[in-house]
C-alpha cells in the first residue's frame, strides 16, 4: 500500500511539474541567426519575461520561408526573426505576415521596411568574398566578383548550396539583376554564374560544412555574409578573412515580422520588440557583428569595426529580385550547376 502511495504522489509530482512547465506562453521563432544569438536572446527575454518560453528553430532563410508557407493554414511559427527582405517581400505577396509597426518605424529607410508595416529592416548585411588566411592574405586572395572566375580559382571555391540559403540566393540573383541593368538582358549574368560553377569545387550543405571546407589547408575562397565570418572568426577561431569586392558589394536588409494568423502574437510582438530595442541592437553589434538598420543608433553605442566599415553599396533592383529569384534559381539550379566543369 505504501509503495502505491509513493507511486501515486511521484505520478502528481509529475503531473504539476508538466503542468506548471504548460502553464508558460510559448513563444515560437523561426531563425537563420545561429545558435549563439539565439540562445542569448531567449535567455535575456525569458528573464524579463518569465512567463514566456522562447523556442527557436534555427534554418536556412529559405527553409524558414517554405516552411512558414507549407504551415499557413495552422501556424506554429510566431516570429520571423531574419532573412533578407526579398524573401520578406515575397512572404507579404503571399500573405503570410501580420502587420505590425514598431515605435522606431520612422527611423529605418523607406527602402528597408515593408509600405504595408509587415516587415521591417533590423540589419544591413554586407556580403564579401571570404577566404582562408592561412593560406591566402588580402592582396592574393580575389577582390572582386570577376576575379572569382579566373582560371586560378578553379576547384579552390566552397559554396553554401543556394536552393536553401537566403544570402546565396540572393548573391547569385544580384548578378543576374546586375546584368539586366547593365545590358537589358539575364545573359551576362547567367554566362558569370556558369564561370562560377566552372571553378566551385563543392556545395555545402549547411554553413558547419562550408566553414569546415573553408578552413582546410587548401587556398578556399567563398561567398557568405561579413558578420557571420567574423563571428565565427572570433568565437570558434576558424582562420577566416575577407575582402569587400572593389566595385561594390551587395548589401542585404535583414528582415523580422509577426506570422498572420499565429497562436501568440501579443507574446511575439513583445519578443519583436525587445530584440529591436536600442539596448539590444547595440548588444547585437558588439557581441554578434550584425550592423543595425535603424538609423537613431547613436554612434558611440556601436563598435568601431561598425564606425569604420569602408565598401561600396552595389545599386541593385530589390523588387525585380524578389519578384524573379526563384525563376533565377530554378534556372541555375536544372541548366548550371554542376554542368559547367
């Protein structure tokens, strides 16, 4: 009899304790951040907000894309916390955001926020041209986009696989925009993106393989964001330098917005806001290099590599990107890669 007793209040223990932990609004945010910024975030919220539970899933921008839409008629996801604006331009078509206007909606520029309020701007991301130190410095690694198809470089190019990464998509859909500007037709960057995959020795699968590649022994070279190969520079030690392409680079607007139609949205605009606040943007300059989007940061809240980035914003049609990347993509995907060696 005793032994049932001590059977059923163990059973109660854990019923309250299940109980208890439901009892926490959850929160559930959908990612490309990495690990480390997210944990930070939760952590920091969760302390403010201790009746919330933050989840997070942390995926490629365009998985968390096809994801959101494959989920729009039950939403699990609450907030979409980065990704760059093309793909937030295609969510809003698709109708999958809900609008919401932060108080800071007058400090970001007109061309790095939604005109409808469902999406706003939270960083510009600079992309360069990433390359091993160890085996190549700032003056023999390339440092342009032309340079990239060289004959020199041929297998020596490491690749995040586009079809799911947000940043290469819209690097690769850039060239092609590029060359409608410059000569009215996708021709020349099609011609660019073959010469690429000519000299791309691999497609990672995610960034883990791609950083693993990039750190070999080998004179590797890539295409990926600045504040991500500095951050894994400066946490993980990965022998990881950059240059900014000398005529000009493709700056992305990193993006977040509240999911039309989710379970907690009063919770997720709380998040929305607290990871846009002043104190955190300058959180998230000093300890995870991303550059803010909002004007009104003062200038002695943000770290000097901010203060004293030097490149050149390539002049780019977001719209004509956003609205044409996935046709630029499919195209690359069935008539370029892996055909050009």
């Amino acid at each position: 009899m005793l032994k049932f007793f001590n059977l059923l209040v163990i059973i109660f223990i854990v019923m309250i304790s299940g109980c208890s932990k439901d009892s926490r609004k959850i929160v559930t945010v959908y990612s490309p951040h990495g690990k480390e910024m997210l944990l930070e975030f939760e952590r920091r919220f969760e302390t403010v907000y201790p009746d919330t539970d933050i989840q997070w899933l942390d995926m490629g921008s365009q998985e968390v894309f096809d994801r959101i839409k494959t989920e729009r008629q039950n939403p699990i996801c609450d907030i979409w916390w980065g990704a760059p604006a093309t793909i937030f331009m295609r969510a809003e078509k698709d109708g999958l955001l809900e609008k919401y206007i932060p108080q800071w909606a007058d400090q970001i520029p007109a061309a790095s926020k939604s005109k409808n309020g469902m999406w706003f701007g939270t960083f510009l991301t600079p992309q360069v041209i990433a390359f091993n130190d160890k085996t190549l410095t700032k003056e023999t690694a390339p440092r342009d986009w032309n340079d990239l198809i060289l004959p020199e470089w041929k297998d020596k190019i490491i690749i995040r696989n586009p079809l799911a990464s947000g940043t290469m998509r819209v690097i690769y859909s850039a060239a092609i925009a590029s060359s409608v500007k410059n000569t009215g037709n996708d021709a020349e960057g099609f011609d660019w993106l073959r010469k690429l995959d000519a000299n791309t020795s691999s497609y990672a699968a995610d960034p883990t393989q791609m950083y693993i590649k990039l750190s070999g022994n080998n004179e590797a070279v890539t295409l990926w964001n600045m504040p991500d190969i500095i951050l894994q520079k400066t946490l993980y030690s990965y022998p990881f330098g950059y240059n900014f392409p000398d005529s000009g680079t493709v700056v992305l607007t990193d993006a977040i917005a509240v999911i039309k139609g989710s379970k907690n949205q009063e919770d997720a605009k709380k998040f929305y806001d607290f990871v846009t606040s002043e104190e955190s943007l300058s959180l998230q300059a000093e300890k995870f290099f991303r550059i803010p989007a909002r004007t009104d940061i003062p200038k002695d809240k943000l770290p000097e590599w901010i203060r004293n980035a030097d490149y050149k914003t390539l002049d780019l049609d977001w719209e004509l990107i956003s609205e044409k990347e996935s046709e630029w993509m499919k195209i690359w995907d069935t008539e370029i890669k892996g055909k050009s060696k």
